[in-house]
C-alpha cells in the first residue's frame, strides 16, 4: 500500500519556501538587470518574462512541497487557468508591482501566501532588488532576512509600531493613488506620508515603519495576501471599510474575478483599527 507522506508543518513549509522565493527572485533579478520586453495582458495591466519565469519556479516547488494543496496564481489565472480551491490553498504572484519593475525603482517583490479558512497564516515576500525577504507565520511572529548571493545572511524580528504614532504615517501606493485614498488620507491631518510600491507596503508595516496603508482601489487577492499575513504576524490588521478583517477566497464573481478584493484599509496594529 502506498502511505501518502502528511503534509509539512507550517514551520517547515515557511523555511522552505524562502529558498523557493530566493530562487524565483534570482530568476527575476536576471531579467531586470537586462532589457527586457513589456507585453500587455487582456487586463492592459503589464507582464515580462521575469513574472512567466518566476511563477514557474514557484509552482514547481509548491508542486513537490504541498502536493494536493491548490494554487491560485496571477499569471496562470491571466491566462484562464483558475482552479478550484479548498479550505487550503496558496496564492502567488511572482512579481507584484511590475509597474515599479518596468521603471526600475526596486520596489517590486515575489510573494507566496498561505489561505487557510479564509486567513493569510503564512506569507513570504521576497525584495530582491532589496536584498530583504520577509516572512510571517500567525501566531509564530514576522522576521526580515538579509540575503546575499542568494543566501541568508542575517535574520531579524521585526514587529508592527505599538502604539501608532500620532499623526500616523501612512504608506500609499507609489502607481495606484485614488482620490478615494486621498479624501481617507486627508481625514488625518499632520500625517506623513510614506510612498512605496507592491507588497512592500505591508512589510514596511510590519517592521513599525509605518501605521496605515489605506487601498481604495482594484487588487487582487494574489496581490495582498503574503504582504497580509506578514503583517498580522507582526501583530497588525487588515479590514475591509466596513472593519471586518479582509478575507481571501473566491467571492461568488465569474472567472479570475472571483479573487477580486474589495477595498480595505491595513493598520500596523490592532488597536489602531477604529471599529
């Protein structure tokens, strides 16, 4: 009888999972610092082979890591490709903020992110124009890694701003302001603001860096959920407008749009979240 081998512990799948984030971002790294061509998907939203490349390590790995545990990635769903899911799925972007990789500001990260029972309880977000990977499990904390020549070097603890500093900080997207994100943002006057792209917005937060990240606009769950379940691992809170925490799963809508977010505001900690 063939015994089927249980699946990893989170602990075990998080340690793993960095080498497979590393790996995608070299992948990556080795597009970036050569030209490269931008195509366009159905969505007029930009791709290069850096994200084609990168989400085929990934999958690759998720493959042979968490066999049976389905994946719901960006460019495989752009391309039709959306799975069914489970209790239990991962959601991958390979690169989020290709806007910033195309204009070459480093602010563009590969994530991989843990949905269980509609919670974000495992993330990695790795920056590698950065050298910064950050990694959260719920309930075991959040850490920044130093990596070089594609190893880790130094490992920190990091934890959200508690309490926030008044006026906050609040981080905004560097490609993606609304005046919906400025009429939030002028309702806290004297706050500095602190311009990011990509998933790094939330694991500024999470290393106290900044208090709120206000998103009144179009994402997808791909996008957050790494970026989320780092910052609630270190101790913070990502809630729709209404207050209810964000939850990940497909929402009812046709297509890839079933992993369509609503809007939602993340506060680098708990207490900060006025409802």
């Amino acid at each position: 009888m063939t015994m089927t081998a249980p699946p990893p512990s989170d602990a075990a799948l998080a340690e793993a999972l960095i080498a497979t984030a590393i790996a995608a971002g070299a992948a990556v790294m080795g597009v970036y610092e050569q030209d490269f061509a931008v195509e366009k998907k159905s969505d007029a939203s930009p791709v290069t082979e850096a994200d084609k490349l990168a989400e085929a390590i990934i999958l690759a790995d998720l493959a042979r890591l968490a066999p049976g545990i389905p994946v719901v990635a960006e460019e495989a769903c752009s391309s039709g490709e959306v799975p069914a899911v489970s209790a239990t799925f991962f959601l991958v972007d390979p690169v989020d903020g290709t806007r910033e990789f195309v204009s070459r500001n480093g602010d563009f990260t590969v994530n991989i992110g843990l949905i269980r029972d509609g919670m974000p309880v495992l993330g990695i977000v790795y920056a590698p124009a950065r050298s910064a990977l950050y990694v959260g499990r719920l309930g075991a904390g959040a850490e920044k890694l130093a990596i070089e020549h594609g190893r880790v070097v130094a490992r920190q603890a990091i934890g959200v701003a508690c309490p926030c500093v008044v006026p906050p900080r609040i981080i905004a997207s560097r490609s993606h302001r609304t005046s919906e994100t400025d009429a939030f943002i002028a309702t806290h006057p004297g706050a500095s603001i602190v311009s990011a792209g990509s998933s790094l917005k939330f694991c500024l937060m999470a290393a106290g860096e900044a208090d709120l990240y206000p998103r009144m606009g179009p994402t997808m769950q791909w996008d957050t959920a790494a970026g989320d379940a780092v910052l609630r691992a270190a101790g913070g809170i990502v809630t729709e407008t209404d207050g209810e925490p964000l939850h990940y799963g497909p929402n009812g809508r046709p297509g890839v749009m079933a992993f369509a977010n609503p809007w939602f505001v993340a506060y680098g900690s708990q207490s900060a979240n006025p409802d």
